[in-house]
C-alpha cells in the first residue's frame, strides 16, 4: 500500500477562500476584522511565522498589527501591550507568538488576553468551554487538523484515535476535538509504555512531539490515517535517505545543500507511507491549516464580540 495524500495546503485555501468571502460580507456591515500580533526577541522561527500571518492578513483582506519588542522586555510591559489591545474595539484578534524570552512570565500573559480575542484558544476560559464542547475558540493547530480530517470525510465516531504529544497547544486540545466527535481516544507521551504497540492500535494516529520522524512504520497498523504535526529539521544526507523514498530522495538533497535543512515532521515517511491509507506531508501538510485557522479565528472573534453570533 502506498498511502494517499492528505493535501493540507489544499484544505488550507479552501478555508481561506471562505475567510476572504466573509470578510467582504463583514465590511457590508461596518465590521472589518482586524488581528494583532506580538512578538518579543529575535527568534529566526518566530520572525518567520509572524511574517506569514501578517502577509496571510493582508491578503485576505484582514486589518493586522505587527509588534515587535525588544529581547530584554518585561512581563509588565507586555501586559500594558495586551491591554491596550485588549481596549481597542478595532482589534478583534491578539497573538502573542510563543516562546517568549525567559524574564517573561507567559502564563500570566496568555491569562491577559481577553478570551473573546484569544485566537490561539490558550487563554483558561477557553480551554475550559473545549473541555466542556462549549462554542469556544480553539487552538489553530488541533482546528486545523479537524478540518483536515473533516475534508477527507475520515470517519471519526467509534475509530481508535491515537495522539502521541500531551502539549496544552497541540496534543491535548487534539484529544479533546477527537473526543467531542465520539473517537476513543488514547493520548501518550514520554512515559508511554511500548509506544510503538499503543500507536498500532489506531485507526488516527496523530503525531505531536517535536522528534524527528520518530514514529516509523513499525507504530502504524495497514490501512491507519496518520497525521504529522511535527516540524523538524533534517540536517545531514544519512537522515534524509533513511526518512524518504527513494523517489523523494533527490528534491530533499537539492532542500539540503540549499538551506542545510529540509524540512521533516515527527513521521518517516518512507516506512509509514508504505502502511498508512492516508499521510499528511511535511511541508504543506498540517502548517497551512494552523494559518488558516487563524483567519478563521479571528473573523469568529469579530462575529462574536461585534455582532454577538456564535462561534
Ligand atoms: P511540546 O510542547 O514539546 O510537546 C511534545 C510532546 O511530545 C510532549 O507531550 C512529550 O511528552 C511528547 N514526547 C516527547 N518525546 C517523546 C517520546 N520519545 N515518546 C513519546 N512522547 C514524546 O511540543 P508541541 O508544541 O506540542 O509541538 C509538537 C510538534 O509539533 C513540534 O515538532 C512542533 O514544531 C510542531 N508544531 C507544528 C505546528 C504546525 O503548525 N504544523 C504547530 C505547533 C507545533 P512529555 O509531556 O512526557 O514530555
């Protein structure tokens, strides 16, 4: 079996096409959504997604906010930041881009949001209406894998879902988005006994863990749909022909001597691909989504706060 591709950049236009449509029903009643993003420190990563969100914004037709603060700021200077966005009836979405420099106290930030603009869903009362599958805004990444899931028609009531990654921004809302539509769910971490065993056991596996292509097609049972999270970097030519095919091999090469890295999730592609009905490709997989969910986000943050709909 050679896996199907499950096309994220797809489902990620998709979404956004739907976004820019209501943005233009939205200026019909006065309503232009607008999106904040913080950034502190000089993170090549961050600076990166930051860019990319901004220019996604712009492109759909979004009003955003670009801030970017010094290395060495504190935790209350921040807070005076939020809460002046907070105030501010124009802006109907804050990001404070993660990790924040270590003076900073990122709870108590994540806490100043105010939660009908928290559009990375990170904020307490949020989290809480998830747990309780109120109307909420949801994390981006576990969203966006949702409606990746949703797009494909993957019949989720009654399947084994299995989510290796406990984080508060991935793992855990995925195993809530999973429950809420009636899979059983299995969530595992580092102190999963014979992971690779548990992970067999799933007609989802999702992967979020931050190891490069760790899970091998050894964790995945014929015929699973495996989604990768993960994004990694694959930085010497043994790693890339261990993890790609062969056909996969010389693009990856061509990445490597370009950049020194090409890009690899928490699955190896070349084993998995050969159990999996349907991958998820790293890029252009789950990455899009998590963009897009944003957009999404921020318009149901407009809607809610401005003209009092639902979620
Ligand atoms: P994280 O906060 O570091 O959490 C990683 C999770 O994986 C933890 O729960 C950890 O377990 C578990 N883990 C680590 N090593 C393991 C092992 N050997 N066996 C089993 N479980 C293990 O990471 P995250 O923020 O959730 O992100 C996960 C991955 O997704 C990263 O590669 C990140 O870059 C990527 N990501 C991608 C997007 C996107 O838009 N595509 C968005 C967010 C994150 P413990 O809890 O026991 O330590």
């Amino acid at each position: 079996m050679t896996a199907q591709v499950l096309n994220g950049a797809e489902v990620a236009e998709h979404i956004k096409q739907t976004v820019a449509a209501r943005v233009i029903e939205l200026a019909e009643l006065g309503v232009k959504p607008g999106l904040a993003v913080v950034m502190v420190g000089d993170n090549p990563a961050s600076k990166v997604y930051v860019g990319s969100k901004v220019k996604t914004c712009q492109a759909l037709g979004l009003h955003s906010e670009k801030y970017e603060l010094p290395a060495d700021t504190t935790t209350e200077r921040l807070l005076q930041l939020v809460d002046d966005l907070n105030s501010r009836d124009e802006i109907d979405g804050i990001l404070v881009q993660l990790p924040l420099p270590p003076q900073i106290e990122t709870r108590r930030i994540l806490e100043a949001v105010d939660p009908a603009k928290d559009v990375d869903g990170f904020h307490a009362y949020n989290v809480g209406k998830l747990v309780r599958g109120d109307d909420a805004l949801v994390a981006c990444t576990p969203a966006g894998v949702m409606a990746l899931l949703d797009y494909y028609k993957v019949p989720l009531a009654g399947a084994n879902a299995v989510v290796i990654g406990r984080s508060d921004i991935v793992g855990k809302p995925m195993a809530m988005l999973l429950l809420h539509r009636h899979a059983t769910v299995t969530i595992c971490h580092s102190r999963t006994k014979d992971l690779p065993a548990v992970a067999r056991q799933a007609d989802i596996l999702i992967a979020a863990i931050g190891r490069t292509a760790m899970v091998t097609g050894d964790f995945v049972r014929d015929g699973a749909v495996v989604v990768d999270v993960g994004m990694n970097k694959a930085t010497t030519e043994e790693e890339i022909r261990r993890i790609f095919s062969d056909a996969e091999q010389p693009k990856r090469m061509e990445d490597l001597s370009k950049r020194g890295y090409t890009l690899v999730g928490d699955v190896e592609p070349r084993t998995v691909a050969e159990k999996a009905s349907w991958l998820t490709p790293v890029p252009g997989g789950v990455g899009p989504l998590t963009i897009a969910m944003l957009m999404k986000n921020t318009i149901s943050a407009a809607e809610m706060r401005r003209l009092k709909r639902t979620a």
